[in-house]
C-alpha cells in the first residue's frame, strides 16, 4: 500500500467507519441489528447458536479463488476487532475514492468473516464463553458449541488465511523506549520447536505487509506476540492445519481506553492484510523477526515519590486497571502491579505523590481508590 493510498484511506475512515458501534463492550444486541440491514453484496446466514442460545452469524462477500476467513470476539471481551470488522463492512460498502482496491479485492478473494464468535462471553464482558470454557483453548477437544462451530466453517470453507482479532491488555510494550504495544502480530508456531514451515513463512511475509504500513503510522509501537507452541490452542492448530493463520492483539494507545484509536490502526491492518493476500505475493517474510518482541513494561498509571511508612521509604507504584462489568458500563479499578524504583517501566500516566506518606500499600490503594 503506497503513502497516497493509504492517506485515502485514512481519510475515508474519518467520515465513513461505523459509528454505531463505540467503545470497549460491545454485545450481540448492538450488531445485529446492523447485520440485518447490510447491503445485498453481502449474504449474511445464521450458522449456529451460543451456549445460551445467541446467534452466531457468517458474512460472506467477494467471488474470488483465495478463500479468507476472519472472526472476532472469541473472548468476548476483546472487541476492537469486531468493531474493525464492521469498519470493514462499511468500506466495501461505501469505498469512494478506493473503489478500485475493493474490486481487487473481491475479485481474488472470497471473504467470510464470524463477527461475534462468543455473544454470551460478550454479554458478560468476560474472556470465557457461557460454560467458562476458553474458546482459544478448545481446538482440539472442541467441548464448546462456539468452538465447534468455527470447526466446522474451518471445514466446510477451506480457507488458505484466517484472521484471529484478539485484544491484549495495556500492560504489553515495545521496544527500547518501552511504548505501547498498539498493534502485535503473530505468525503461530505449529510444534514446541517453533519451526519456521512454509506455511509460517507465508503468515509472516502477510504480517510483514501490514507492520510496514503501521510503523509509518505509529512507530515503534508494533509488537510480535510469544510464538510459544499451544497444543490446544486455535491458531496454532489451523496454522498446523494448513490455514495460515495471523493473530492480531489490539493493544493500547496513549489515553485510548475506549479502543477507537486503535480501532482505526486495526481496520487498516486488515485492510492491508487482505490486499497483500489478493495480490498474491508471500516472499518478503525475512523481516518479521524485525520486529520487537512485546514485552510487560507499560502500565496505567505510575505514582513517583510515595512514602511508605511500612517499608521506611519513599517508592513508585505501578498501577494496571482490572476492567469490571457494573450495570452494563466498564469501570477500571486500579490494582498495584509493580512497587519500587520502576526505572524499566513506562505509563499511560504519572502522577507525582510528593512524599506523602501512607501506611502501606492497602492505604494507599484505598486512597486513590476514593
């Protein structure tokens, strides 16, 4: 993708993504009805039916030979990719100026997309589906209804690329000035040696394509997520498979608890993900070992100059927020992480205590709690 395209896009995503989807919960009730009045272009089914008896739907668009299957929410509380997916919907619905790089794409590539994989995980805000089973964990023993209907699309579709959308929590960093991981990939490992197969090469060299257009965008805050070998886990079984599977973490960017940033950064990842698949060409995968590995350095908040009366000395206390559901709004509750000097740490914010002494660490927690 060439810098005019790519402004064009930028541009386009400004007027035209989907507003009605907003923010970090986001619930089969908000996308159904937005499913049912999409355009004839698309053939949208119903495939199944969550533990506790949601709609599990498919959508299907293009007529290409390269068939792609993407999903989002198999954790029903990492929705950025859901929402991008949608941004998706809209684009090809509505590309103007990038009509041409929609034809293209539709004329290579069949896409089929689950858009919700875990509605009653969703509902809840919770990572585990209804029957508190991870569904990213359930790939070989397939015990979930989700799961086994994923399986099945996975059989019936033969996709040679699926996409994984996952969320990752703000704790994740890159690099040397330890920022945000915003954006990390994943091209997973088919046994414990982690083994660079053919088919790993081919995920990376997509990978590849879209790190080179972010890192113009938000450098340096683009991660590569543990290729560590899951046995159970979806990716790593549909790469062992034959689907070349590329896992996207949506992560945080500065002040963006709603995830609308890095909504955007994710849209156009796919974008440039699926473009690199339509043209067909998987060579340059050398420098996906380029990028940085993600690493736990980023946190909420750090307070510096904390006197702890317990301990007789002054710290910096690292804070990470536990999202929890409360009459269907998030709240995010600090929770200590880290307490010392902190000097490998990075935060979304600092907030300079002075010296002000608390008895210990549970005073503290409770002060800035209130």
């Amino acid at each position: 993708m060439n810098q005019q395209n790519a402004q064009n896009i930028i541009d386009w995503y400004q007027q035209h993504k989907e507003r009605k989807l907003f923010g970090r919960r986001i619930t089969f009730d908000m996308i159904s009805p937005i499913l049912k009045n999409l355009p004839d272009i698309f053939n949208v089914v119903q495939i199944g039916k969550s533990f506790q008896k949601k709609t599990i739907y498919k959508v299907t668009i293009g007529t290409g030979k390269t068939n792609v299957l993407l999903w989002s929410q198999m954790h029903g509380n990492e929705s950025t990719g859901t929402k991008a997916i949608f941004d998706l919907f809209q684009f090809f619905t509505n590309p103007q100026k990038n009509s041409e790089l929609v034809n293209e794409i539709l004329s290579k590539c069949t896409l089929v997309f689950i858009p919700m994989l875990n509605p009653d995980g969703a509902e809840a805000y919770t990572r585990i589906n209804a029957q508190d089973i991870d569904l990213n964990r359930d790939a070989v023993a397939l015990e979930a209804n989700e799961s086994r209907i994923l399986h099945t699309i996975l059989k019936q579709f033969n996709p040679l690329f699926c996409f994984n959308l996952h969320d990752q929590r703000t704790i994740f960093s890159v690099g040397n000035k330890v920022l945000p991981a915003t954006i990390s990939f994943l091209a997973p490992s088919e046994d414990e040696a982690r083994t660079v197969t053919e088919g790993r090469k081919i995920t990376m060299s997509v990978i590849v394509a879209m790190n080179s257009v972010l890192q113009k965008m938000i450098p340096g805050q683009i991660g590569r997520y543990t290729d560590e070998f899951y046995p159970t886990a979806t990716g790593d079984n549909f790469q062992k498979s034959g689907h070349n599977t590329i896992l996207i973490e949506a992560g945080h960017y500065k002040n963006d608890y709603d995830r609308e940033v890095v909504r955007e950064y994710n849209f156009i990842a796919l974008l440039t993900g699926i473009q690199h698949i339509a043209d067909g060409e998987f060579k340059n995968n050398t420098p996906y070992f380029n990028i940085p590995n993600n690493e736990k350095k980023y946190l909420d908040i750090i307070y510096t100059d904390v006197f702890l009366a317990d301990l007789n000395q002054k710290v910096n206390i690292g804070i990470v927020f536990k999202e929890e559901l409360i009459k269907d709004n998030i709240l995010f509750r600090p929770s200590i992480e880290h307490i010392g000097e902190l000097n490998d740490f990075n935060a979304n914010t600092y907030v300079d205590i002075k010296g002000n002494s608390f008895k210990n660490k549970e005073t503290f927690l409770k002060t800035i709690e209130n």
